[in-house]
C-alpha cells in the first residue's frame, strides 16, 4: 500500500510529470525551472529532466562557485596575487577557454531546460513570454561568460603585443627606474622627437614613486661608460643648440641604430643611456607614449579630471571674421576627453616648456589617481584596443602583474617631483646643466621617496644641505636652491642673489593679472580680443600660473 501511495505520489509530482497539472501550476513551473537554470546550473534537470545530466551540471556549478570563493578570500588577503596571477597571457588564454566553454554549457542547459518545460503544455499566451524569457536570459548568462571570454582574449593579445618577452628585471637599489617619453612621429620628423621625458623612479617595497622630468632642449647630455654612444660622443651631446635632449632618439635611429644590435627600439636606448648619464640613476627599460594613442586612451577611460590652475591656451578652429586660432581653458576643475588632455598636456603658447612639464605632471597623477581598476574592469576593451596604438614598451610581460600592484600602492601616496629646470633650477640652466648637482638632488629625492625610515630621513637632509651648498658655490651658475626633499618648492632665494621672479618670470601669484581694466573678471573673450590688439605680453602675464594646476 505504501509502495503504491509513493509511486503514484511520484506519478502525480507537477514538476516532473506536468500532464495533469493546472495551467497556471505549468507555468508556476516553467519559471521555477528557467530559475534554477540560472542560478543552480543543472537544478532543473535533477528535479524534472534528466538526472545524471544535472548531477554532472551541478558538479561544474559548485566547481565554479568554490573557485569563485577561493578566489575572492584570496583577494581580500592579498590582492596583489590575484593581480599578479590575472596579468599572466598563459592564464588569461586559459580562463578566455574555460568561459567560453562555459558559455557554450550554460546556454545549451537553457535548451534543455525548455525542453523540460515542454511549452506545448503552457497556455497559449504563456507559450511566447517563456520562450522569450528564455532567451533573455541565454544572452544575459551565455552572453556575459562570452564577453567575459572577449575581454580575457583581448587583453591577452595585447599583453603579447605591446610586452617584451623574456624574464622579470630586478630593482636596482631596491627601486624600479623607468623612462616615459611621449610624442610622435609627423610625416616631416625623422623618426620621433619626445615632446616630453619622465624619469619614473619607484620603490619596490612601498610603490612610493618620484618623477624626475627632464626639459626636451636639455643640452650636453652626458653617456655611461658602459653606452655604446660613449665612443661618438666621448664628452657628452653636445654639439650645441643642435643637440638638444629630444633629437636624441632620431639622430640614433637615422645614423648610430646599428650601436644597439638586436634592440627593437635603438632611438630609445639611446634614450635611456642618455638619462642615466644625466641623472646617475640606473634607467632599466622604457615606455613611449604616442600622443594620438593617448588621446584615444583617455576617451576609453571616460575622460579625465584636472584642476588647471590658470588660463591655459590651445589651438582650434580660427574665431569669426579672424586669423586667431588660440582657445583657452579657464582658471578650474575641467573634465577633459582625450583630446582636451592632448592639448592640456601640450600646450606651450605664452608661456614655456617648464609650464608644459608642470602640466604633463599634473596629468600624469590625475589619471594614477582616476584610473582605478574598477575603471579598468568596466572600459577594459575600449583600453585594450588603445593599448596597442598607445604604448611600446621594453617592460617584460612576467613584469606586469607586479607592476599594476606597485601602481595601485603608489596611488596611496603622492608622488616627488623634480623638473631639470624651472622652477626647480633657473630657466638657463638646461642649456648649461650641472650634472654633479644634478644628481646629487636625484639622490635626495629618490631618499626622500623612499622614506624607509629615520636614518634615510636624516640621509635626505644631509643631501638637501650639499645641494643648497653646491648651489651657492655654483659660480656664473643661475641654479636656484629649493629643497630637493621637496621638488615642487620654489624657495629661489637660499641658492644666492637670485629671486624667485628670475628663476621663473611672473610666477609670484600676486603678479598674475585676474580682471579686466574695467574690474570685470578675465574672460576667453577679453584674451582673445588681447591678442587681436598684439598685447602678447599681457597675455603671457596672464597666463603666466597655468602651471600650477593640481590632479583632485
């Protein structure tokens, strides 16, 4: 009797055996059935279909879930090797298969579970809604895994294309030294002509980070002993107004680029080998930016947030009825697209290359700052297809993991700065640079950066007392004094005779021209009508703090 009673109780279960249930209990059911197929992958077949197919699903779905846990603890322990295992093309191909697969599995159960349905059972109205519903969520589940997939392949390409292969580089005196130049190559350039050079100095430990940016018409640039350029140039690069720091890397790859056999990049090395003679500090590998590629980096990320400090001008279309093509960003916050940066970044009209460094600065921290991986994650294929036209690089590959990790700890602190000229050293002095004191503020600021503790503190003052020395024993030398603990300071007037006004003309903020000669305030009007009438100088005075912008 109680055999029957359950076999005929199993005869009579609406979930698995439909026929003699009401419609509004098929449809109850067919819902149930689509939830379970999204949330509890192979659910449906073990309670409706067939059975050995769900368990079989359902092994796969608490496979998924345990990984996805593991995975998560792990990244709330450390998170930096999640990253770092992430960054590798070897797991990034394996993942991009194992999400397609899934994919592929997940929308074929969906097949399956309509089938369990068996929508000729459903009233006639309901029999489109479910099927509907069904492949709604096909294309969300199936679609995202395959996205998923997309972007994990995606990103995988351009990791091999844009990183070198070969193993990881070690820090030299336990920091990283990295060379970021950006520019481009027009069609009346030889080769490409860096427009900007920084020295990215970080820590290995801590990711605390100090740029060094060297000024493009810095001249007599010195080689190590160790550069192959040493023989050409024995005494530096320094054939006058003619080798300025930035023509560099066409003159190597039009005449010396078989100095560097077996390098992908000779204007580049030459690069590096330039900038440790000048600044002492071991440069280990490069990145060039291409400046079109920035601007489409920029739009990928969703723009870009800076305060420009003063009125900034850039070129665009002619103004009506004028051959004035100066446009300006005023005094403020601006959310700039890639092009707005370009211009931000670029710009030098009315003012000098020292502002246009200060500005490159600027940037540089806004997007450390702005750029945070959930940007990434969430733009990851608008980057991916800027990366490649953006960036080559030496960096290996093996490297990638552990660099975006020191990237997200360098966001925590600010950077150190220090500019080969204005405003930390006299507007004359890349044209007759001091390498000795040079590198003696280099090494005080990389101290400085590196804050390991109080005997590099007390390091760093020492540094800061030579330098000042050093400065004011400089004789016929303009250099100014300012804190190399400290590159962003201005304090002129402890290097000697020389004023703050003299090291970078017009920089006292009380100097800077805000109204009109009618009390109104400056507008892009009243500098444009400024530079019909010829005032240039006027405008320059106005223009004259937009180097003091600042990454919110």
């Amino acid at each position: 009797m109680a055999e029957h009673n359950l076999t005929d109780a199993r005869r009579h279960n609406p979930v698995r055996d439909p026929e003699q249930a009401s419609a509004k209990t098929r449809t109850k059911r067919a819902f149930f059935l689509l939830a379970l197929t999204v949330f509890i992958p192979g659910g449906a077949q073990i309670v409706a279909g067939n059975r050995t197919l769900g368990r079989r699903v359902l092994a796969v779905t608490l496979t998924c879930w345990a990984v996805l846990v593991v995975a998560l603890v792990v990244a709330l322990v450390n998170q930096g090797l999640v990253i770092e295992v992430l960054a590798r093309p070897i797991v990034q191909l394996v993942l991009a298969i194992v999400l397609a697969v899934l994919a592929i599995g997940w929308v074929l159960m969906f097949i399956n579970t309509l089938v369990i349905i068996r929508p000729g059972l459903l009233a006639p109205g309901m029999r489109g809604i479910v099927a509907a519903c069904t492949v709604v969520l096909m294309v969300i589940t199936g679609g995202a895994l395959g996205y998923g997939s997309f972007v994990l392949n995606t990103g995988r390409d351009t990791i091999q294309n844009v990183f070198a292969s070969g193993p990881s580089m070690d820090p030299v005196d336990g920091r990283y030294n990295i060379l970021l130049m950006g520019g481009d190559a027009g069609a009346d350039r030889v080769g490409l002509r860096p427009d900007s050079m920084t020295l990215v100095s970080i820590d290995a430990k801590s990711g605390r980070t100090a740029l060094i940016s060297i000024p493009r018409n810095l001249q007599n640039a010195p080689f190590p002993a160790d550069s192959p350029l040493r023989k050409v140039f024995p005494a530096g690069y320094n054939c006058g107004d003619e080798c300025i720091i930035n023509s560099l890397y066409p003159v190597v790859e039009e005449k010396y680029a078989d100095l560097y056999p077996g390098k992908k990049n000779p204007g580049a090395e030459a690069m590096m080998d330039a900038v440790t003679g000048i600044t002492g500090v071991k440069v280990q590998s490069y990145v060039v930016v291409d400046m079109g590629g920035f601007s489409s980096f920029i739009d990928a990320m969703g723009g870009v947030t800076v305060d420009s400090g003063g009125w900034v001008p850039y070129n665009a279309k002619k103004w009506p009825g004028t051959d004035i093509r100066t446009h300006w960003f005023s005094p403020g916050e601006h959310q700039f697209t890639g092009k707005q940066a370009l211009w931000f970044a670029r710009s030098r009209d009315f003012t000098t290359d020292y502002h246009r460094i200060r500005r490159q600065q600027c940037l540089q921290q806004a997007m450390i700052n702005q750029f945070k991986p959930s940007t990434v994650l969430t733009k990851f294929s608008g980057i991916m297809s800027a990366g490649e036209d953006l960036v080559e690089t030496d960096i290996p590959q093996a490297q990638l993991g552990s660099f975006i990790n020191l990237a997200n700890k360098a966001r925590k602190t600010p950077f150190k700065r220090l500019t080969l000229g204005a405003p930390d050293f006299s507007t004359k002095f890349s044209t007759f640079p001091d390498f000795g004191l040079i590198r003696t503020r280099v090494d005080a600021l990389l101290q400085e950066a590196t804050k390991e503790g109080a005997a590099a503190a007390e390091k760093s003052k020492k540094a800061a007392a030579a330098s000042k020395a050093a400065a004011k024993k400089s004789a016929g030398d303009s250099s100014q004094g300012s804190d190399p603990t400290n590159a962003a300071t201005k304090s002129a007037t402890d290097a000697g005779s020389m004023t703050q006004e003299e090291i970078e003309p017009g920089s006292n903020p009380n100097s800077v021209p805000v109204t009109q000669p009618d009390g109104s305030p400056i507008t892009e009007k009243y500098l444009v009508q400024l530079e019909l009438n010829g005032q240039r100088t006027l405008i320059s005075e106005i223009a004259v703090n937009n180097n003091e912008c600042q990454a919110p």
